[in-house]
C-alpha cells in the first residue's frame, strides 16, 4: 500500500461568474479524508470507537431527474394516485425531501443524468425506456439540465455533496458514436463549473466494468468502448483537463459489485468508487477494502461506496458498519421489491423520495443515531 499523501481543494481564487461568488458549498479531498467548506466532515465524531472524521455518507438517488422519452414505455412509470408520469413532480418532490435526509446526516447522494434502472435492476434486454440528459451527438437536454439545477442549487443551499454520474449502461446506446460520448463529457463538466458549482464530484459511468458480467445475459451492456474500464481513464482525464481559472471537478468511475478498481482507474481518479452488491456478509466488505487498498496504483484517496443494497441495520454487523470501520464512506442503495408499495425503495421509479418505508426509516435512523 502506498501512503502518498494526497491535497485536493476545489475553490477557485474568485470564481468563474458571478453566481459561483454565491455559492455557499465546496467538496475537497485530503488524503483519505472528505472536507466541506475547507472543514473535515463529522469533525470530532465517533460511533462505539470508530473516527468518523472525513466519511461522507451518501445514499444511491439516482432517478431524481428521470424521464423516458419513449411513449410505449412510460406508462411503466405512472403514479399511482394521478396514473400518470410526471418527471417535473418527481424532481420537485426529491428536492423537497432533501432537508429531511440532511437532518438525518446524509451528507451526499448520487444521481446519474442517464439514471439506473428503474425496476432496481434490469434484465439483459434492450432497455427501451429513453432517459438521457444528452440527446444522440451528446449536447446537453435542456429539460434534463432544468431539473438539475433545481437539485443541485438546493444541496449547494444545505451544504451537501452530490456525486454526479455521467453514463449508465442500457443508456449510453442513446449518444451516436464514440465522439458524442467525448462531446457529452465536455458540455456536461463545461456546465457545471460555469455555473459555479463546487460541491459536485463525477462518477464518469456507472459499473465500468459491467462488460465483463459473467452472465452477461443480466445486463444491457456498454455500447461505447471508451466507457469499458480498459478505456474509461480517457474520460477521467478529460474532465479533468477542463478547467475553471485554477477549479476542476473531482472525478472517478464505479465498478460493479464485489470488483476492485483496475489500476488505470486507480492511477487517474481523485477517489475510489467501489459497490457492495453482492458482498452479502460484513466482513466481504472488510476484504474488499483491503484488496483495494493492496493494488500497486492505489495511493491516499477516499474510498466511497455509493451503492450497496444490503441492510440489516438493527444488527451490530452490517455492511454500513463494516465499512465505516474501515474509514470508508458507505452508500445505501434500495429499490421496491415484490409486491412491496410505492413507499418503498429509492431507485424504481415511480419514486417516493421520502422516509415512509420501514427499510428507509431503518438506515437513516442509524445514520442519525450514528452522527447526532
């Protein structure tokens, strides 16, 4: 393992334009630690012994801005009160619930401007829905980028983080060709530091290395190679050679549950995205922290889990628990399962983005308890 230490600050000496003067929340990294505001996150916390100095704990939110262009499909979405989809309601309603999941001590969520599956997961059929912020030569949607900035404005409003994902596979189908997804990167990382924001990381793709799924039939896999792990560090790198005066965005790419990151992500990327899907018992999580930790590119850098759908929170060992004792920052990831109610779950569409779930109320109210 290698202990360089690593120094990254996102604030700008004056900003780009006038409204990054008016933002009031920026996300840094010191070494394997997490800083808003130039503060470490939880200063002074700990939970039975364990430092929470420097954790960001996050929950996977990724439909905030979902739509489906596809008219044969959206009937799949409808509310059951109105029967109908409405994406302007969904979005409006994740802002609103936002100052609840903040009290409760989430201080980052990820959402994804091509989603994630809006079942939870999907099968390896062609995935019809449409739901993309970047229309087919990767300029950005202006409905898409209407509902974000509502998102975004409003964690920049309660000092949260938002960790922002690129592309999702059964998605990135949607963009032409290879320089469409370059193009889409630009316009998207241009965007967001134009318009100031400092408290918003990348996630480039969501699950890189879904490509290489055993059962490969259990996926609608990447289309565009550059969005494979064996070439995602382009991507990386391109954010991260776009630039606001001395600002650029913080960036990475997650891999699929169980996986450790390639050492051409580790060597390019500001901090480690790792998912628990599929480490059903605590000390998996344990080991694949450590394993990440051994890899010959690792150096000092966060390790984020933003995405584990594994709970048991009334238990002393969990995943959340295993990972925080490693200094880890864990991320809840929950979507509605068999004939569970629209209450439940944070990632099948439509949404209810409050806490009205047993499932829901369970982790943040350890989150709570955890950071109080």
């Amino acid at each position: 393992m290698k202990c360089i230490s690593t120094i990254i600050i996102l604030t700008g000496l004056m900003g780009y334009c006038a409204c990054s003067q008016m933002r009031k929340t920026s996300v840094s990294i010191v070494g394997e630690d997490f800083y808003i505001n130039d503060l470490i996150t939880l200063k002074g916390k700990t939970y039975q012994g364990v430092r929470l100095e420097g954790l960001l704990p996050n929950s996977r939110m990724v439909q905030g801005i979902f739509d489906d262009y596809n008219e044969e499909t959206q009937h799949l979405w409808i509310y059951p009160d109105t029967k109908k989809w409405d994406a302007d309601r969904n979005t409006n309603e994740f802002v609103n619930a936002m100052s609840n999941w903040k009290a409760h001590g989430l201080l980052a969520f990820t959402i994804n401007l091509q989603g994630g599956s809006p079942f939870g997961y999907s099968s390896g059929s062609r995935q019809r829905w449409i739901n993309s912020a970047f229309k087919s030569d990767g300029s950005l949607d202006d409905r898409y980028v209407h509902r974000l900035e509502k998102i975004l404005d409003k964690a920049d409003e309660l000092g949260m983080v938002v960790i922002l994902g690129y592309f999702y596979f059964g998605q990135d189908q949607n963009l032409n060709d290879e320089e469409a997804v370059q193009r889409a990167v630009r316009n998207a990382t241009t965007w967001i530091l134009d318009k100031g924001y400092r408290n918003v990381m990348i996630e480039l793709n969501n699950e890189c290395d879904i490509n290489d799924l055993a059962n490969r039939s259990a996926v609608d896999p990447y289309d565009h190679a550059i969005l494979d792990y064996r070439r995602v560090h382009e991507l990386i790198n391109l954010v991260k050679s776009i630039r606001r005066d001395d600002r650029r965005l913080l960036v990475s790419a997650s891999f699929k549950g169980g996986a450790v990151p390639s050492d051409n992500v580790l060597e390019s990327a500001d901090f480690v995205l790792i998912h628990g899907n599929g480490v059903h018992q605590a000390e998996g999580i344990t080991s694949l922290i450590t394993a990440v930790r051994e890899r010959p590119a690792y150096k000092a850098m966060p390790i984020v889990i933003n995405e584990d759908d594994h709970f048991d929170f009334d238990k002393a060992e969990n995943n959340f628990m295993a990972a925080t004792r490693a200094h880890v920052s864990w991320g809840y990831f929950d979507y509605r399962m068999k004939d569970e109610k629209f209450e439940d779950g944070y990632q099948s569409v439509p949404v209810d983005w409050g806490m009205n779930a047993d499932r829901k109320k369970a982790f943040f109210n350890l989150l709570k308890e955890m950071t109080k």
